[in-house]
C-alpha cells in the first residue's frame, strides 16, 4: 500500500514529535544544588569534606555535581547558608575545647570557593544565619553552653560581636540546636542540663533536664535574653525549627521519642501546645517544616525513619500522616527539603554513608522513595544544606 505525500509528511512529523517527547522527558534538569559535609576517612583527625549535587527535577535523583572541595577543617558538624544562597559555612569541631567556621561562596554552577576561617572558643555544634543575612550565630560548648554572635558584611564574618552563656543554676548545660525566627526578631537555642540528665554517668542536679533559651534580637540589634527563658524542653532536646509563618516552634526530645510544639507569643515568650507533646521514632535527632508551612519531618536516628505530620494551621499541631513513614538508610542525622519547589527530602546518613531521598506529595505530606536511592557518601557524613538553581524561584509562605 503507498502512502500520499501529505501522509507521508504526516508520518515523519508525528515520529519526529514522538522523539522529541522522548528525549524531552528524559532530560535531566537541575533545579537544587546539595551538600554534603562528611570526612575523608575513618581515622582521627582526618580532614573534612564537601560534596555537591545536582537534584534532577522530575525523579528527585541526585548526582555528582561541582568538584568535592576541602571543608578546611577537620570534624565538620554543621552547615548553613544565607537566605540568598550566595554563601554556606560549616562549623567544624577542632578539639573539645575549640573549633573553627569555614566561610565559602556559592557560584551559580554550585562551585564552592574558601573565603575564610574564624577560630572559636568553644567547640561548635549548631549554627544559624538570620534571614537578614547580618548576623551569623553559633552555639556549642562541652563544659559551658554559649552563644556567639558575628556580624556579616556581604557574607563576610566579622569580629565577634557578643557572646553569651546560657545557664541553669550552677549546671553544666550542653546546647544542641539552634534557629532563627523569620522576622529576625528571635533566636532561640535548645540545651540540655548535663548535671541532671547523664546517662551512664552520675548526675548532681535535680533541675529539669531540656530547655530552650530565648533571645530577643532584630537585623541591626545583638541577642538580649529573653526574660522569662529559658522554658522546658523535655529531656534531651535535639533539634528545632520555626515554620514559616513564625507562628509556632518545633523541637524533637531525644530521650523522651517525643516532638513538642510551642506557639511563639508576644515579645518571643513560648507557650506549650496543649495537646502535645507528640510521639515521634526512636531518638529523634532532626527536624524541618517544609517551606509551604505544611508539614514536619522528623529523622529518627535508631529507627532509621523519617516520621511525617502534616500542620493544623490554625493551631500549629503537628498531625502524624499515618500512611506515610520514610525509610532511611542507616542513623539519618539531618534532614532537609528542596527550596525551589518543596517537593523532595532528604537525609544524610551518618552511618549509611549515604544521602536518602524522598518525593514529597504536595497535598497530603506523604513520602515515596525516589529513583535510585540511597546515593552514596563520604565516610559519617553529619551535615547538608540545599539551594535552589539560580534559575528557579523558591517555595515561601508570607507571613
């Protein structure tokens, strides 16, 4: 049978159409860029890294992305970056009674360039930038809890500014998280009390174990403590976050299994949700609010699982999204979502040696695995941080 010259045209276009498509779908398109802090090798006193990822729009997939680089330090133990992800800093904890922050800046591609390294008095384990991108604040210490403050011009660290300890009584007190609220107007430090709460250890203190210190702050203004601070946070808080609309704060109890919410009141004062706390997996050790404002995920270390709550906006409650509990590979110990469309999570695994990765349903929280994970690491990674490709816009809510 002989086809027409219009079918024969036809027939060409069609398949040319068919391929196209084909092709289209296959493209791998970036539209976040991951790192990864981990360690070169298991040794003592080896060094640190940083390893960068393209996340692949349509299957949340990661690959190896900008060259790995030195992370200028040895045992880097937290990542941040500022709110317009032009510059990350990881904090890496020397020795047990100093450490060091590493400031680098961020290229369109993802390459990462060293600026910078500040030494510490104290052996970091969190930090913070505020949204404003003025101030850089770290927490640590084993034998004392501070909190330091550094101005940022353009990203550049400044001298130190301030630097406050946080105490209860005569107590050791150990700090382990830290956030900032969204309006720049908090910031807010979780420790426990290691004179109350030392398992396998004695204990000399009969003083509530968890807490949360409050500071009032602003764009321009160093942190004063908030008056009634600091209030208790269970047993052994771990992690904490805000949500977007700066309404309510979430810190994971290690100890207890639990996540306790609080509402943010006036002048920063934290008020305990009524119902809660909220049960969580086994030694809770990260938590994020996904940038819509909507849902909670909650690394649970022993478990190697991520719990999911979707949240009651106009209580703050966090609601466990019952068909839905990601598996991770093995000890998750921080978990993050994709800023530029709020769709993927991920973990790093400290003993997987390894990234896992989540698709994120938009309307109901729930998780399913993406393509190919785990992806694989360097040895114990501790830290990510993620920022959308510059091309993209970025998943907000306004207050």
């Amino acid at each position: 049978m002989k086809f027409s010259k219009l079918s024969q045209l036809f027939l060409v276009s069609t398949i040319g159409l068919l391929v196209a498509t084909l092709l289209s779908a296959c493209t791998l398109v970036t539209i976040d860029f991951v790192f990864v802090a981990s360690s070169v090798g298991s040794g003592t006193g080896s060094a640190g890294q940083i390893e960068t990822y393209s996340l692949d729009s349509s299957s949340g997939a990661l690959r190896t992305g900008a060259p790995t680089v030195s992370s200028g330090g040895i045992t880097p133990v937290a990542m941040v970056v500022t709110a317009d992800y032009a510059n990350l800093y990881v904090a890496h904890a020397t020795d047990s009674a100093s450490g060091s922050v590493v400031h680098f800046t961020i290229s369109a591609n993802g390459v990462l360039t060293l600026q910078q390294t500040i030494a510490t008095s104290f052996t970091p384990v969190a930090m913070a930038v505020n949204p404003a991108g003025t101030y850089l604040y770290v927490t640590g210490g084993t034998t004392s809890s501070q909190l330091a403050t550094y101005p940022l011009s353009s990203g550049t660290i400044g001298s130190l500014a301030s630097q406050t300890s946080m105490v209860v009584g005569s107590d050791t007190v150990v700090p382990t998280a830290i956030t900032v609220a969204i309006d720049n107007a908090e910031v807010y430090v979780t420790a426990y009390d290691k004179s109350a709460y030392n398992p396998g250890g004695s204990v000399t203190s009969t003083a509530n174990p968890g807490w949360v210190f409050g500071f009032k702050a602003s764009s321009t203004t160093l942190p004063t403590a908030i008056s009634s601070s600091p209030w208790k946070a269970g047993v052994k808080p771990s992690a904490i976050t805000t949500e977007p609309n700066n309404r309510f704060i979430y810190v994971t109890d290690y100890a207890s299994n639990e996540l306790i919410g609080y509402s943010i009141q006036s002048a920063g004062v934290l008020s305990y949700m009524v119902n809660g706390p909220f049960k969580t997996g086994n030694e809770p050790t990260a938590v994020v609010v996904d940038p819509r404002g909507l849902y909670i995920y909650v690394a649970n270390v022993l478990d190697s699982s991520l719990s999911c709550y979707s949240i009651v906006q106009s209580s703050g409650t966090p609601s466990t999204i019952s068909s839905s509990t990601g598996t991770t590979d093995t000890n998750p110990v921080a978990v993050a979502v994709d800023p530029a469309i709020g769709r993927y999570v991920y973990t790093v695994n400290a003993l997987g040696n390894s990234v896992s990765g989540f698709r994120l349903n938009p309307d109901s929280g729930a998780l399913s695995l993406t393509q190919a994970t785990p992806y694989p690491t360097g040895y114990n990674p501790t830290a990510l941080a993620i920022i959308p490709h510059g091309n993209h816009s970025v998943e907000s809510v306004t207050p």
